[in-house]
C-alpha cells in the first residue's frame, strides 16, 4: 500500500509550516506534493547577522539556522525558535546537495556586495546528540527535519524546545501541533522503521513546550531507516497509445521528455511545431516539457510545451538530450519519406528501409522556426538504428546506433571503413545545423552488434556501451575481458564498453574497447557517468557467472534473467576496471532501461520485473501488483549485502508496467517515466488520475528522499 504522505531514510520528524490555521486534512495533502517554491538553505557571506549559518525562505517564513538549531519567522511577526535542549553545543554544521543556483546581493558601494552566495538543498547538524544527527531540508515550501539514530544512539535523549510558541500538543491522531499566534505547525506522526519493518513510536510532551520521542522495540545495533515518498504519480497521454522513451532534467527544474503516440488527445501547445496530427495506431513523436516547480508557469506538474513531429508512417523517438540553452537534440527511427526535414539532408529518404533521423528544436522560439534541423542519417541498402544522441559544448552533435547498410557515410578519418558483420555499431558526429559529418565510423566484429548507449564527456571523449555476438570485435587499450564469454556459441552476446576519441584518426580513434560478460547472455539498455566519471551500465543477464565485485548487494542470479548494475573506469588497467558490479532482481526475471548517478555517488535503475519477489527495501509498494511492474531501486555501492539497497520498489498492478528512463535531480529527486497499460498508483497531485485509453499511457512518477 502506497504511504499517502511521505518516506523518510531515518528517524524523521518533518514539520509543516503554515502561516494561517488551516485544516489538517488540507496540510496532509500538501505533505504528498513538491510545493511550487522549493525550500533552498543559502550559505551567510556576511549578508545576515553572524550567529546565521544558513537561511531559507518560503514567502509565508524565513529560517534561520544557527549553531543552536531552527529559528522560524512568521510573516505576522512571530517567531518560533526550535532548539535542542541538552544537545551538543558545538555541532559540526555542513550542507549538503548544492544547487546550482547562486544568489548575488548588490548593495551599497561595492566592498559590501556579496555574489555568488552557494544555495543547498539540506544542512546536517552531525552529533547534535551522540550517535544522532539532524538534518534541515525542504520538501516544496514545507521545513522539515530528520533526527538520525546511528546504530546504538538512545532516541530518549532527543529534547525539542518551541521557545516563542503559545501552546504545544501531541493530537489524538499522534501529530504534534505548535501554535504560534495565527500561525501553526504541524509535524505529522513520525512513520519510523528498520531493516524494512516498522517500529512503534511517536512524539511525547515532557514539559511546556518541550517535546520528545518515544520509540518502541527495535534492535540498537542497527540503523533505524525510513523510506522515500511517492510525492507525484500520474498517467500522461488521454485517449492515446502513448510511450514515454526518454527523459532529461535542467537547472530551472524543467522536465524534458519524448515518446511516441498514435493520436493528438493529448492536446497541444500553442508555439509548437507542429499542430497537426493523423489520428490512428501509427506511432508518431510528440516532445513535451513539465514545470515541476509551478515557478515557471504557476501550475506545478503542468505541461508548459507540447508538439509532434511526424510523417506518414512509423516515427519512434529513441534519444534524447538538452543543451544548456534548452535546445532539445531528439534521435530516432523512421519509415515514413515524407518525414518533415529542415536544412541540408545528410541521406535520402527510403520508402523500402528504416532510416534514423536527428532534430534540433529551439521550444523557446514560436511556431515552424522552431525546428532548427531535421535531417535523415543512414545509408540506402539497409536500415539504420539510432538509440543515443549527445552535444558537446561547441554544439557538434553526436549519435550512436546500429546500421545494417553497407554505404553509411564513413569519414576518411573512420576507425572501420566497412561494414563487416551482418549489423555494426555506428558512431556519427556531426557540425552545429547538422550539415556535414565531422566523424563518421563503423564499429564491429563478423557477427552481429548492437550499439545502445553513449554519452560525450567535457574532453570530447565518447563513452559507448552496447551487445556484441561477435568473436573478432576490435579491442584497444587494455581490455579488461578479452574474448566472447561462452566461445562464441550461438545466441551467446556479451556486452562491449569502450571510449572513441572522433579527434584521432583511424585506428588511433578507438581509445578503449573490451567485451564484459559471462557465459550466456548479455544486453546492455543504458549508460550513466558517475561523479567520478566511471560508466554506469545496466541492462540484463542470463548469466550465472556475469562479474561482479564484493560489495554487490546480490552476488547470484535469482533466475530467469536479472539485471545488473556495473560501474566501469576504462581509464584503468584490467585489475581496476571493474569499480562496482551487482545482480538485482527476483525468481521470474527483469529487464532494466534506466540509470543514473547522484553527487554523492548512488546508484539508480529502473525497468520492469516479473517477479513477486523482488528484493524489495523502504517500498512505498512493497507488494507485486501481478504481471508485469515497474521497479525502482537506489543502491550504494561500497556497502555489501541487501543493506546496500537504501530502497527498491515495485510501481504497478496486474496489468503492464514499464519504467523506460530515469533521471535525478540534484537535491536527490528521482525522475522516472514509462508506460502503462492501467492500474497504476496515482498520487493525490496527478494531472491525470485514471487511464486515458489507448493500448497503453505514459507515466511520471516523481519520489523525494532525504
């Protein structure tokens, strides 16, 4: 059963702050949302008086933190001072998550201006008490707070202080509400766990205006955890066939997304491309961008840009990316020959073959000039796959797939000249408008390949992940694995990482490449870089022998397919290649599509699972909804065994459900998108609460975790 309002990762305490009464059920709601004025906490450069470490504002209250804890200003003039009594004078005082985000204050003559002031999404106060830490962050407009029991702390010693309050009560329903004049906060009933189970707990009043927390069994030698919230869940896509296949997220906290749709129910956006559509099953592209934040267009969630690109017959968006001026690159396959192109074509259109298509499109300019590019790419006598697509900073575009055509336009400078085996990889770079090909090269061995993932690093180095059935694929650098796993027997694949540089000509091109698997198969579906700049990879094996390190948090395939999660450095020598790798899944199999990373160096995957036993951890679904479900997991490695997954969930019920992409935002904020065939959790906030039709829906499902 979805948790309503929120999941926490420790023992948390969150308030909601309310400048004027307002009805529970009104704050409990807005516990289930991101609020449209994210708290942020900006660092003191000497702007505020010097007992102020960091401060927030939300328009309704400022928040002050000092070394003695929170002190709230009301926008009535109150002010509610929350302080630990008892607790360690001297807290180590660090924030964490930072934004990019940076606030200047010009004011006066110029020694007083203070600029580039850093902004975060939480502060910790570590060892307020000993073994517990306190964390302040925002979820929306709201405060709140997390206390963190490391394993042996006495929870008992924990002792809130409201100074400034005019009455302090523990409710029947076990909240805490603290009045204030007009003002009130609520700090709803802790939901408190370990090892995944539940603990008995709550708040007690000690003294006027002094609160503490009573906790029930649990075991002292471990940590007390608390789960993530499913803060907004809903279908994207009306009366539609629709598929959501890729997803980005920029500063402004603007979501980027393209798919595929068979009708225009969706509606559409004035300032689009295109307003047109031929209603039917045929799949076409539609982009879209979503205000999470409600800052740009006053509706949280709402769809603040919306257009098709299509032609007569099958158009699938398979890539996608943002630069940082908010262009949207979107790569692809078509069959129709009427497809709409702007520009020089760098291929024809083929009314016999797939071909793979790359646009540019401006959605901050109106109407048909926003199609800055749109060009086929492939060859004449064979299809053409793209599946990844990528910008540098000069605005070179970069596009990685699988080409089975034997003229794909090669550069002199290519690697591999020819097509060797029945399907190659391909890597094309191309100049700003797409006009020419930069670099352009074949990749593969004599058998088939399947080229699925890429990602361009600062340095113009292109980081590429795909499959390979191959004995003879080209290998460079020193290859971590050698040789096809399982001697080349038939329907055995293994997954190919390596590194091009497009700079270099030839076979100096090819930096790093080598094979990675085990004895059966292999397929890679995504790639992510870490903060350290490794490649994160996942997808699925079949493999009882697939490599995996020893801090893996699942060590054997459970069976019939698990996914894994592997993080690379090709930069490394063969012993220092592998840097993480681990299984995840249950007994009837899974299938990832998404990954990423966050600053601090967690793992993120989504897919699908089969399994009713997934290995489940602070699920806000803990139970397999039948069928086919989404899963989601967040893993860190360094820390073995299943304490290593901070929380897996299903999403879904007894219908299809599959999570295709994912993204993380940099206050920890998972992204994930898919589609649906019904059934799916929707949250209180959804713009779209039930299924549209169609054979299937889009979903955005958005969790918060502190």
């Amino acid at each position: 059963m979805l948790h309503p309002s929120r999941i926490w990762w420790a023992l948390s305490v969150a308030g909601v702050l309310s400048a004027t009464p307002v009805p529970e059920a009104t704050v409990a709601h807005a516990k289930a949302a991101l609020a449209q004025t994210p708290l942020r906490f900006e660092s003191n450069q000497g702007q505020w008086r010097p007992d102020v470490r960091f401060r927030a504002s939300s328009g309704a209250y400022v928040v002050s933190l000092t070394g003695r804890g929170a002190s709230v200003a009301l926008d009535d003039g109150r002010e509610i001072e929350i302080s630990m009594r008892g607790s360690n004078p001297s807290p180590v005082i660090q924030p964490a998550g930072e934004l990019a985000l940076r606030t200047n204050y010009f004011t006066g003559p110029k020694e007083h201006w203070h600029t580039g002031v850093a902004n975060y999404s939480r502060v910790r106060y570590s060892a307020v008490y000993p073994g517990i830490d306190m964390v302040y962050y925002g979820n929306g407009r709201q405060l709140e707070y997390d206390f963190v029991l490391k394993p042996g702390a006495d929870a008992g010693a924990i002792r809130m202080e409201f100074a400034g309050s005019d009455q302090v009560r523990v409710t029947d329903a076990g909240d805490l509400e603290v009045v204030a004049g007009a003002g009130r906060m609520l700090q709803l009933k802790p939901a408190i766990y370990q090892d995944g189970h539940p603990v008995a707990g709550g708040y007690v009043l000690i003294a006027d205006n002094v609160v503490g927390v009573r906790l029930g069994a649990y075991n002292h030698k471990h940590e007390l955890v608390v789960d993530p919230v499913l803060a907004y869940a809903s279908y994207w896509g009306a009366d539609a066939t629709t598929n959501i296949a890729a997803v980005r997220l920029d500063a402004q906290g603007r979501l980027y997304m393209t798919g595929s749709v068979s009708n225009s129910d969706m509606g559409y956006i004035d300032g689009g491309w295109s307003n047109g559509f031929t209603a039917g099953s045929i799949p076409h592209i539609f982009l879209a961008i979503i205000d999470t934040t409600g800052k740009l267009t006053g509706n949280q969630f709402g769809t603040m840009y919306l257009t098709y690109i299509y032609g007569s017959n099958n158009d699938v968006p398979t890539g996608l990316q943002v630069d940082s001026q908010g262009n949207m690159y979107i790569t692809g396959t078509t069959n129709s020959t009427n497809f709409p192109t702007v520009g020089n074509q760098l291929a024809a259109a083929n009314a016999t073959q797939t071909m793979g298509f790359v646009i540019q499109v401006n959605p901050n300019i109106y109407g048909g000039n926003s199609l800055l590019y749109s060009t086929f790419i492939g060859g004449v006598d064979g299809a053409t796959f793209p599946y990844a697509v990528d910008v540098d900073s000069n605005q070179n575009i970069y596009v990685f797939g699988t080409t089975k055509t034997d003229d794909f336009p090669v550069t002199a400078s290519a690697y591999q000249g020819v097509l060797w085996g029945p399907a190659d990889m391909f890597l094309a770079e191309l100049n700003p408008g797409a006009t020419s090909y930069l670099y352009a090269t074949y990749l593969g061995g004599e058998l088939a390949d399947d080229g699925r993932a890429m990602m361009v690093t600062p340095k113009g180095l292109v980081y590429f992940a795909g499959t390979t059935h191959s004995t003879q694929f080209p290998l460079a650098g020193n290859a971590y694995q050698n040789n096809l796993s399982g001697n080349g027997q038939i329907d055995n694949y293994d997954l190919i990482v390596g590194v091009i540089d497009p700079t270099k000509n030839v076979t100096d091109s090819l930096v790093y490449s080598t094979y990675l698997g085990g004895s059966d198969n292999e397929e890679l579906r995504a790639i992510t870089m870490d903060p350290k700049g490794n490649m994160v990879l996942t997808g699925y094996t079949l493999s009882t022998d697939y490599p995996t390190t020893g801090d893996a948090v699942q060590s054997q395939n459970n069976g019939n397919g698990d996914i894994f999660v592997t993080v690379v450095n090709p930069n490394a020598n063969a012993a220092g290649f592998l840097v993480y790798s681990t299984y995840l899944g249950g007994s009837d199999g899974e299938v990832a599509y998404g990954v990423s990373a966050d600053h601090n160096g967690y793992l993120y995957a989504t897919g699908y699972t089969l399994s009713s036993d997934f290995p489940v951890q602070n699920a806000p679904q803990p139970n397999w909804g039948g069928l086919v479900n989404v899963f989601l997991a967040k893993l860190k490695p360094g820390t073995g065994g299943p304490s290593g997954v901070q929380f897996s969930t299903y999403l879904g019920g007894a219908t299809l459900n599959q999570g295709t992409a994912m993204v993380v935002g940099p206050d920890g904020t998972v992204f994930t998108v898919g589609y649906t065939a019904g059934e799916f959790p929707t949250t209180g906030n959804a713009n779209q609460h039930d299924f549209g039709g169609g054979i299937q829906n889009g979903f955005i499902a958005i969790m918060t975790q502190q």
